[in-house]
C-alpha cells in the first residue's frame, strides 16, 4: 500500500536534491591566492651557465638523438653536455675504487656523452677534482651526491620557499660542508645560489658549523666562500 507513496516521496527528495546541487553548481566559487612557487636557486644563474646543471634526460635519450643525426657541434651545446657529463662523473666516480674510476669514467662517457668531444680531458679533470686535498671531506663515505632540499629562508622582510639540489654534502662531526661544481666562468650569480643552500643547511643542522665551497673543476679551483660573503649575497637574490 505505501510502496508508491513512498516512491512519489523519494521523487519529491530528488526533486530537491537536484534543484538544490543545480543552484550550488551556479555559485561562483570564491577565489584563493596561492602560494609563491619555490625559488629553485640554480635558476639565478644566467641561461649561459645551464651546463652547469645535470641535465634531466637519460643517457638513453641522448643516444636517440645521436642516432637521428642531431649532432652537438654547436660551441653551447658541447659546453652544456660537458657540464653535464662533469656532473655525472663527479657523483658516479667516487664510488668506485682509485684504480677503477678512469676505465669507469670513459665507459659512462662512451654511454652517455654521445658527441662529446676530448672525453679522456674530462675524465682526467673530473679525477682532479676528486683527489684535490680541499676536497677529501666531500668525496669521503660520509658525503652524499645530488642531494635534494627544500626549506623556506627568509632574510630581511622576505621569506621565500626554496627548493634545490646540493652537487655534494658531507655530514661530519659538529660540522657541515657543502660544494657545488661550476664548469663555466664565475659569476656572481653564483654566489646567491649558494647563500640559499648555506641558509636553509643552517636550519636543518643549527648545531654544526655550515662550511660552503664553489668549484671550478677546469683547475681545479675551490673557492671558500665566509660568512659575510654569504649574508652579502643573500640580500642580492631576487
């Protein structure tokens, strides 16, 4: 006896149920400001320093291009993938045993440099930069490569999310040592790209001492940058 009734009402329930989502779907949603993306601090450096950074394609796709003719003759581009194979061989190398990492070093090149020109020159600068006495620290099993961190630094009346990749990082004993390698000329640029990385390891490591390096690995050269350097250059990043 109920049945229709109770139908007639469950019509009558989505009736309303569906005049009242038709008036929800109509009402303009409020809007709300994001948040600023994250200063990635690599992207201070000018476009010319980009073989400074390890390129995100594998070694694959490097070799698919070589296969399809599109040769790297151009000056940039054969800077660019030395930067990138410099980068490469300075995170692989140091894993492997004194004796092996020259044989190891042209083996990743043959892989993945496929266009580079003077390969066995950027291996025997990549061992220089290894053995170099500064550096010990940083090579040691203590040190990670290609470390990711990411963090907020604020300096003056700015806070800014930063997200970067360390080349090298050594925790030690009451201590904390941070290197990037530069295979191009210096720049200043460089400098503010470092004083977020310095700022943001403070936060994470507030009872070691932060020690940071810029490499030049065609000297090798290892540049030491002091506190002051480092507040100085803060104030210069946008």
């Amino acid at each position: 006896m109920g049945g229709w009734r109770d139908g007639l009402v469950a019509v009558q329930w989505r009736g309303a149920a569906k005049r009242h989502t038709r008036a929800w779907l109509h009402t303009p949603l409020a809007f709300e400001r994001g948040t600023e993306p994250p200063l990635r601090p690599s992207t201070l450096l000018s476009a010319a320093s980009a073989e400074d950074e390890p390129d995100e394609d594998s070694g694959e796709a490097r070799r698919d291009q070589a296969r399809q003719g599109q040769a790297r003759d151009v000056p940039q581009e054969q800077a660019r993938l030395a930067g990138q194979m410099m980068h490469r061989l300075l995170q692989i190398l140091p894993d492997y045993p004194a004796a092996r990492r020259e044989d190891i070093g042209q083996i990743l090149l043959m892989r993945e440099g496929i266009g580079l020109r003077q390969p066995q020159r950027l291996v025997e600068q990549a061992l220089k930069v290894i053995a170099h006495p500064e550096l010990a620290d940083v090579f040691s099993p203590q040190a990670r490569a290609e470390v990711s961190i990411s963090g907020a630094v604020s300096w003056g009346d700015k806070t800014v999310p930063v997200l970067g990749r360390l080349d090298r990082l050594a925790v030690l004993t009451g201590e904390v040592i941070l290197v990037d390698f530069k295979t191009g000329a210096p720049r200043n640029e460089a400098l503010g790209q470092m004083a977020l990385y310095h700022a943001l390891l403070q936060q994470i490591y507030p009872q070691h001492r932060i020690r940071a390096a810029l490499v030049w690995t065609g000297g090798p050269d290892v540049v030491w940058l002091d506190q002051t350097t480092l507040r100085a250059a803060l104030e210069t990043v946008a």
